[in-house]
C-alpha cells in the first residue's frame, strides 16, 4: 500500500511540476527584434494577461506542421469586441507567425491554424480589443524534429 501512496505522491508532484513549468512562459524575457515586432502590431499599449487562451501541443513531432488554437474571450460586440490576433514565435527565423483582423460579423474570436517552428520555443498571442486594451497568452511547445529551415 505504501508504494501507491509514493506513486500517487510523485505523480501530483511530477503534475505541479509540469503546470509550474508551463506557467513559466509568460514569464520569460523576449528578445528586443521580438519585442519590436510585437509594437509593430499592437502599439504601445500594455498587454495585460487572461482573456485569452493558446491551445498547443505540449511537444510537437515535426515542426513543419504544429496546430495552434487562439480563442479570446469575448462578447464580440461593443468595446468588448476583439479586432485582431497575433502570433509570435521567440526563436524562429521570422517571429511573426500570423496576423488576423476580424470583422464585427464575427460571432467568435478564435482562429486556428498550422505553424512551421524551427526548434522547441515559446509561442505568443496577442489580442486586440475594440477599445485599444491588448491581451497576451504564453505557452511553450517542444519540437521533435524542426520544420524552418534557416
């Protein structure tokens, strides 16, 4: 009985240790060219975290094809409406990624697409709403085998 209670014991502690580690990459610093290319999209307002989710895979097999799902969380109407979603890669080639702009007749702001990643990164989306707020959501993915070539 003993050996499933250290079982259990290592698989919480392995589990908090993974949602630390994935927490962790909205923490890490960016690279100035990153960062640039960021206000280049969004401006000069502060990102602020939450309302937004990055759905990725936690390791990718082969970079070339990686699927990414970015929902923002939104009435879709009024200054709660968002206009735009970017994304940003910290150690690809060419860090933005993509770019949306979406009309007021959306009824959700999500998009999904595949992404080329050159090696294991960080991946950030950002947000922008009708009245000028931007969000940000963070999330490391691993790469397997990668999909840019430099």
């Amino acid at each position: 009985m003993s050996a499933i209670l250290i079982d259990r014991r290592l698989a919480i502690g392995g589990l908090l240790g993974l949602v630390a580690f994935k927490g962790a990459a909205a923490n890490e610093a960016i690279p100035a060219e990153i960062t640039a290319a960021i206000r280049e999209k969004v401006g000069a307002a502060e990102a602020s975290e939450g309302g937004i989710t990055l759905k990725v895979p936690d390791t990718a097999e082969n970079g070339a094809f990686v699927p990414v799902t970015v929902t923002v969380h939104s009435a879709m109407r009024g200054e709660d409406r968002c206009t735009a979603i970017h994304l940003f890669a910290t150690r690809n080639p060419t860090p933005g990624v993509a770019s949306y702009q979406l009309g007021a007749g959306l009824a959700r702001a999500e998009v999904s697409a595949r992404i080329r990643l050159a090696e294991g990164q960080v991946l950030l989306a950002y947000a922008r709403m009708a009245d000028g707020s931007v969000r940000r959501a963070a999330a490391r993915v691993a790469v397997s085998t990668g999909g840019c070539l430099t």
